[in-house]
C-alpha cells in the first residue's frame, strides 16, 4: 500500500530542516483531517463503483534540523467509517501508517552544496515506510526509499524535489502471502509558500508525487505508475489569540490516480477525489 495523507510530505520537512541548517530547528504537532470521500481499490459500492469511504484522521508529526540534516516522523492513525470494513464486518477499519525520512546535508557530508541553476543545494534522503490495517486484506507495508533531493531557491517558503529509488514488500491477506515487488522509481515534490489573506498569515503548501510501476501484484495484475496530489490552504488562527505559528486549520484536496499501483481500468476505486478539512496544532 502507498502512503496515507500528510501533514506535511515527508520530503517537504526535510527540505525545511536543510534550509535551516544554520539555526537549527525542532517542531512536534498533533493533527486532525476529515475526508468524505476517499476510496480503497476492490473496496466497492452495490452498484459496483468505488465505494466513498469517510475516514477520520489522527496525525502525530515530528520535525528536526540542523547543519547535518534534519529528520521527519509523522505517524497516522487513520479511521475509516463502515463503507471500508475491518475484517470482521463490525465496524470500519483501522489503519496506522507511520513515515520516517532523514536527510544528510550535502554540505556536512562533501563540504559543498551541489547547487546549480535554480537548485540552491543538493542533499541526500533515506528512510522507511510502515503500515497495518485490520481489513481482510491485512496489509503490512515495509517499504525503503534513497536518492537525492533538490532544494529549489524561492522568494519565500520552500519547493524540494527527490529522485528517490523505492523497494516495497506488503502482505495480501486475500491470496494469503506476502508481496515482494520489484524495485522501481519515485519523485516526490513538496512546497510551502507562505502569503497574508488581509492581516491574516496563511500559507498554500502540499505535495506532488510519482511512484513507478512495481512489477505484479500477487493477483497476478501489472501494476502502474500512481500520481498523488494534495495540495491544502491553510490559516494560521492562532495567530487571533496573539499565538503565531501554533494552530492551523483550512480545507485540502486529494486526487490519488491509479492508488498503490492499483489499475483502475480493472479495479473499481483506485482513483480518489476527496475535500478535506484540516487542523494541526504546534506543541
């Protein structure tokens, strides 16, 4: 399975953190999201079309940098309403999905930042995927990522893209078996671009990301190239209270084609278009 909605992309804080490096930063926050309409491959209507699926989401986020990198934790826990079943058919499922990523600054590794054209530096990303859901088809996600990043010079905020290298093994429950795929590409790009909306700061930030095909799946189906975006306004509210930069909210959007590698032309509901409402708060 791929990876769930983000507070921020993994890539996207890491990028943060580089760009920081030389005064140093830490920042945890606690987040809540609510979509409608998210949909999950062979997870159908009556009528046979992808099912729309509300899902609640509890997010913890961790976020640190410095002059050797910076690293990224964010952990979902992700409550999906009965159009998405747990196992046992008694209510909806349950899944936790947990991000890790560290990014090595270029700088401290070869003394140089590898910066050229509109590329301000050029850094390293390694890290991991986990997740488990108690649906029938009980995934269990292992999933490695590496390649470089690219920091993007901007007026203000942050624009990073990786080139990322990717191996993933999950579990069908369905057939049975782990699935062991093949080793493919990622690009994943990230933004934050802070704005006023009159005297109150906002800022439009989200993520973009490729993932190659991986081979077949262990129903014997080609997977293909999945596109994810998700892209989300938001406020920053506590700033009211005389609390800049502490609480956030605003709406999002998620469009997810061809989801975890998923064909939709032979699988209903492995395209997704959801609204999402959106909070965090910064401890």
């Amino acid at each position: 399975m791929r990876g769930i909605v983000r507070a921020l992309s993994a890539l996207a804080i890491a990028a943060a953190a580089t760009a920081r490096a030389g005064d140093g930063f830490s920042d945890t926050s606690i987040g809540l999201r609510y979509g409608p309409d998210f949909s999950e491959p062979g997870v159908v209507a009556f009528d046979g079309s992808g099912a729309r699926i509300g899902k609640r989401i509890a997010n913890l986020t961790h976020a640190d940098g410095g002059a050797r990198g910076g690293n990224f934790l964010s952990i979902d826990a992700l409550f999906s309403d009965r159009a998405d079943p747990d196992r046992g058919g008694h209510g909806g499922a349950t899944e936790v999905y947990l991000i890790y990523r560290r990014t090595f600054a270029s700088n401290a590794l070869f003394g140089h930042p590898f910066a050229f054209g509109p590329v301000r530096g050029t850094d390293l990303v390694a890290g991991f995927d986990l997740n488990t859901k108690d649906t029938a088809y009980a995934p269990r996600k292992r999933m490695l990522v590496f390649g470089p990043q690219f920091r993007f010079a901007v007026p203000r905020g942050f624009l990073s893209v990786a080139v990322l290298a990717e191996r993933e093994w999950d579990h069908n429950g369905i057939v049975g078996r782990a699935e062991d795929f093949d080793t493919t590409w990622a690009v994943e790009a990230a933004w934050n671009a802070p704005f006023a909306l009159g005297t109150l700061p906002a800022q439009f930030e989200g993520y973009l990301d490729f993932y190659g095909p991986k081979g077949r799946d262990d129903f014997g189906d080609a997977t293909k190239t999945e596109t994810l975006l998700h892209p989300r306004l938001m406020l920053d509210l506590g700033s009211l209270a005389g609390h800049k930069d502490r609480f956030f909210a605003g709406i999002g959007y998620e469009y997810w084609h061809d989801k975890f590698g998923v064909d939709h032309a032979i699988t209903p509901g492995a395209v997704q278009h959801t609204w999402l409402v959106e909070a965090a708060w910064h401890l």
